[in-house]
C-alpha cells in the first residue's frame, strides 16, 4: 500500500512535546497519594509524542488530500454543499454557547434555550407549520421521528396503518425510515415529466395508508405542481403528508410546506441552513408539525413562559425521547446566525439564487448531455450520461474525470428513474466564473469521450490517489491500524 | 453477450433449464449496469416462492436491487461461494456467477420466459 501521510503514531518521537503546561500552583503530590492503587494504571497510554508545528502540518496536509467548500466547487445533488459562513463558527465558540452543561438548571441557561426556542419559531414560520423538535441529530432521524409521530397520531384516533407510499425517485433513506418505524412501504410511479403519477396515486391511496413521503422539489429538481391535488388525495383517505425536507433550499421565503398541506417536514440544517456537513460530525434534522401533531413531539419541548424559557416534559401523548439530551446544539447555534445574518429577504435571494444557478448549468449543458426533463428546474437538476455512454464512457468515469479539474463529483446514478444519472446542485453560492469553470470542465470532458476517452476511462490523473476499491471496501471494511502491527 | 439456449426475463435473470430443476443468475447486462457487486442475500434452501416474487437482493457500489424468481417453485440450492466472492457475479455471471437452483412446480411456469433473441431486443443489443 502506498501511503502519502503517515500516522500521527508514526510521526511520534520519544520526548517530543507539543504543549507547555503552566506552572503548578500547589504543591506537587505523587499520584499514588491522592489516588487508590485500582485507579492507577500500569501502562502508559500510547499517544503520539509530536511538536505543535508537526500537528498542524499533518492535519493541513491531511486536509489537502480531501475535497470540501472551501477548497472548490462541490455540486453534489441533493446535499446541498453550500458555503458555511465563518461567522457560523463565531457564534458556536461564543463561551455562552461552547461551555455550557446539558445538565445545568434551566435558569442558568436561559439564553441557550432561547436560542433554541427562537430556531423553532424560525423554522414554523419559514415553512409555515406550528411546532417543531430540534431533537433529531440528521435527515434520517428526522424521517423516522416524524414517522413514529405520524404512527402515534394514528393510533391514537384507534385506526392502526400499515403503509406508507414513496414515489419511485423518493431518496433512499425514505423506505428506510418506513422498514424501521413498522411501517410497509409502497412505491408510487412518475409520469413522463418527472413528477408523481397522480393515477397511480389515487390507485394506491386507500385507508391503510399511513402517509405519502414526498419531497418537493422532487430528486430530479422539479416543483410537484400538482400537489394539491395530491394533498387532497392523501388527506381524503385520511393519511397524513410528509415532506422530506432535503430539497428546502428552493423553497425559502417563496413556497412554504405548511401552505401546501404537508402535516410533517424534516428539515436539514446542514444543508439548507449552512452547517458543515457530515464527515461523520454532526447534522441537525429538525421536524415540524401542524398542530394536530403536536402532543406527539419528542419530549423535551421547550417552552415560553412570560420572559422565562423552560423544557417541558409534561406531554403524555409524546413519541419520547429521540436523542441525548436536546440534540446538536451547536449546529443550532449555527444555522440560528445565518437565518438572522440572511434575513427574510436574505433567504428568498438564496433559493431564487440556487434555481437560477441550476437552471444557468442545465441550459448550457443540456446540448452536450441528455437532459430527460427539459422544463425549468428548482435548485439542481439531472442529466443523463447515455450519449456518453454509447461511446464507452461510463457516468462514473466522467464523474472520476470532473476530480482532475479540482470539481467534486456531482451525484451520480441517482435517481435511479434516469439511466446513467449525474444530479447537479450548485446552490447560491457560487460565482458565474465558477459556474463558467465548470460548464468548460464538462464540455471539455464530452470532447474527450470522442477523442480520447481512454484519458477519461482512467481518471482521475491528479488526485493524490487514482480510483479506489469501492467494492473491496464495501466488502471488507477495515480501518483499524494495530499500533503493533504496522499497516 | 446473451447465450443462446438460455431463457430470460424483463427484468435480467437468466434461466437454464434441466428437467424440471432450473438454474438461475443474472444477464451480462444486468452486471454491467450494476457495475462490482458487493453483497448477494439469497433465500434458504427449501423456500417456496412465487414468480416474480423478490427472493433476493443484489448490493453493487451503485445501488441495491431486487432479484426477482424468474420462474415459481422450490429453492433446491444457492450458490455459496457468492458470500465470499460475490464478484464472481461480474467476472461470470452465466457460470460460476449463477445465483440459486428452483425446482419448479410445472412446465407452465416457463411459459413466460423471454428467448435470447427476444431478451436481445429489450437492450437493445438484438
């Protein structure tokens, strides 16, 4: 294996320090004093002995090899990868916000949980529903609590569902979140522009029907312009109308959910509202809910009592609770500083910006790519690499290609309605010279499946590594190095 | 690549038939467009299932899919070297990529059953 940075075990030499202790200001006792033998160790621990300036060029270097926002463009489908604003990370390290306990009394942290509660009314007003848990730590858990509400809600009115209808284009954590909170789930068809099959719907919808989940913008970046006819389908059967929230980047300060008659919305702080995604570090799936779900929220519920903020747990229909103590409080604190630094106005110019963004991609793209849904696009949209393909360039390969211009690869082979799939997002946040940047990198890229397309076969050529075994890794997931045995 | 003195489905297994015992996998097609496949879950040995019924699931690095019995009848025998190496599926999928054995309940059950030719014609490739 070839390895272009060694561990930081590896960097180790004896004796080499990396931070000066301040001085003892009481009189140095040994540890076998002040502690009983069973809470002595033999050994000791096995941690990296290194300098400062070592940890930081190991981690700087570290972060060279990976691609994120702050290197380059990053339009990822569906993920929303837009900038987070430094100004984010200012407010999560204000003391008030980083140090405070999640056991200390309420009235000792009255401005935190104003924070929170004032996020919640954000959010209710921002997509037009009444209540909302900012329990739920990502999308996913989102999905589920909001489920398991839906199916608290049901068996509450004595009438226990079986179903719950997905569209064919739906992501695929929805059928997920419906296996896990016992639910079936069934798959409803698209019609020829993309959007849900209205007939079909109607043919599906029947009183075992817990919910329909819907995002709209739906997976190809299209508004499902008929959904009032399809909130008066699921409600005439009495089911209720989620929306998975992924897409709200198109909709702020223009459309809002609760308007439209969705009953529960997830909503993905890391992605609409600007908090750093994934790498395994935290998200934020808020939901919310119209009234009529309300006594079901996960408990704690944060209350207003005159000036005075509390956490109420007094709600006995509640699902209970979702997540350890109140969920990622700071990625609140983030998305709270970019919902007051943009603004009402601020986040209409967003989603007006990301639909013009997309919609600019798509129009200088669609002659060179197959582009299945020709009509006007929301905030991303979904070419197909089928032309391509015919010439005996894969999507993937043209997706590993785009790596070597210093552009993340857009979402590929999803949805799975359109063959050879590469769903585009650039979101607001991105100049017309990046847009231009890219636009040149993918037509570049079509010229060389016509003459060259081993060169695109091949890519990536200037990635610190070249293509990786996914499917090795898929089947023999190993990331645990034994300091003792090497690699 | 589509064998000829094999039968199809629309929905890219393949079956080799032997008496009233059939062999079962999916088309070169279906593995090229799944591209390297992960993880196969087959059905036990001695489960009845319906055709069309979805038996199994395919994982590649793209997606995860159904497998569907081509034909009804009763599981004689799964392909176990598939749960080590189930990218046997890529490198031979009409031979040592085969997925499960059916014994089936009638003749009527291959009725439905697509020739070469005709699997042809649906990608494309006739």
């Amino acid at each position: 294996m070839n390895i272009l940075e060694p561990t930081i075990f590896d960097l180790s030499q004896e004796g080499r320090q990396g931070a000066a202790l301040p001085d003892l200001d009481v009189p140095e006792k040994p540890l076998e004093e002040l502690l009983p033998e069973e809470s002595l160790r033999r050994d000791l621990p096995h941690l990296p002995e290194v300098s400062e300036p070592e940890v930081v060029r190991h981690f700087i270097h570290l972060s060279s090899f990976n691609h994120h926002i702050d290197k380059g463009f990053y339009p990822l489908g569906s993920c929303t990868m837009k900038y987070n604003p430094k100004v984010n990370e200012v407010s999560a390290r204000l003391p008030g916000f980083a140090r405070v306990h999640p056991l200390a009394p309420a009235k000792t942290v009255q401005g935190a949980l104003r924070l929170m509660h004032e996020l919640g009314d954000l959010l209710c007003r921002i997509s037009g529903l009444d209540e909302v848990t900012l329990q739920p730590a990502a999308g996913a858990q989102g999905e589920l609590a909001g489920l398991m509400m839906i199916r608290a809600y049901h068996d509450k009115r004595g009438h226990r569902r079986s179903k719950v209808l997905i569209p064919d284009s739906a992501h695929g954590t929805n059928p997920a979140s419906v296996t896990l909170a016992g639910y079936r789930s069934v798959q409803v068809a698209s019609n020829d522009r993309g959007l849900v099959d209205i007939d079909d719907l109607r043919r599906a919808a029947d009183e075992e029907v817990a919910a329909l989940m819907l995002t709209n913008p739906n997976t190809l970046g299209l508004f499902e312009s008929d959904i009032e006819e399809i909130e008066r389908i699921v409600h005439g059967v009495g089911a209720q109308l989620y929306m998975d929230g992924a897409n709200l980047n198109a909709l702020l300060g223009i459309a809002r959910p609760g308007d439209m008659g969705f009953d529960v919305v997830h909503f993905n702080l890391h992605k609409t509202f600007s908090t750093p995604h994934g790498g395994g570090g935290p998200g934020a799936g808020p939901v919310g809910v119209k009234a009529h779900i309300g006594p079901f929220l996960p408990v704690p519920v944060i209350l207003r009592d005159g000036e005075e903020y509390r956490l109420d747990y007094d709600r006995p229909d509640s699902i209970g609770k979702i997540q350890s103590f109140y969920g990622n409080f700071g990625v609140m604190v983030r998305a709270y500083t970019y919902i007051r630094m943009m603004g009402a106005r601020g986040l209409r110019a967003v989603s007006e910006n990301a639909i013009i963004n997309a919609n600019y991609l798509k129009r200088k793209l669609e002659g060179t790519y197959d582009l299945p849904y020709p009509q006007h696009c929301q905030h991303e949209f979904v070419l197909s690499g089928r032309r391509q393909k015919e010439q005996g360039v894969k999507t993937l390969d043209i997706a590993k290609r785009l790596l070597d211009f210093g552009v993340h690869a857009p979402t590929i082979y999803f949805p799975l309605i359109v063959p050879e799939a590469l769903m585009i997002e650039p979101t607001e946040t991105e100049s017309k010279e990046s847009l231009d940047a890219f636009i040149d990198a993918m037509l570049t890229i079509a010229r060389e499946v016509s003459t060259d397309p081993e060169r695109v076969r091949t890519a990536p050529h200037t990635t610190p590594v070249r293509r990786l075994d996914e499917a090795g890794a898929g089947r023999k997931l190993d990331v645990r190095q034994r300091a003792d045995r090497g690699v | 690549m589509i064998p000829d003195g094999l039968k199809y489905t629309k929905t890219h297994e393949w079956v080799r038939v032997d008496g009233t015992e059939v062999t079962c996998g999916i088309t070169d097609h279906a593995q090229s467009e799944l591209g390297d496949v992960v993880f196969v879950e087959l059905p036990e040995k001695g489960r009845v299932i319906k055709r069309e019924e979805a038996f199994g699931t395919i994982e590649s690095v793209k997606a995860v899919s159904d497998l569907y019995a081509p034909v009804g009848g009763t599981v004689s025998d799964t392909n176990r070297l598939l749960g080590e190496t189930p990218e046997t599926i890529n490198k031979d999928p009409y031979g040592d990529g085969w997925l499960v054995k059916i014994s089936i309940s009638g003749q009527g059950e291959l009725e439905h059953l697509m020739s070469a030719e005709e699997y042809g014609k649906l990608i494309g490739e006739g």
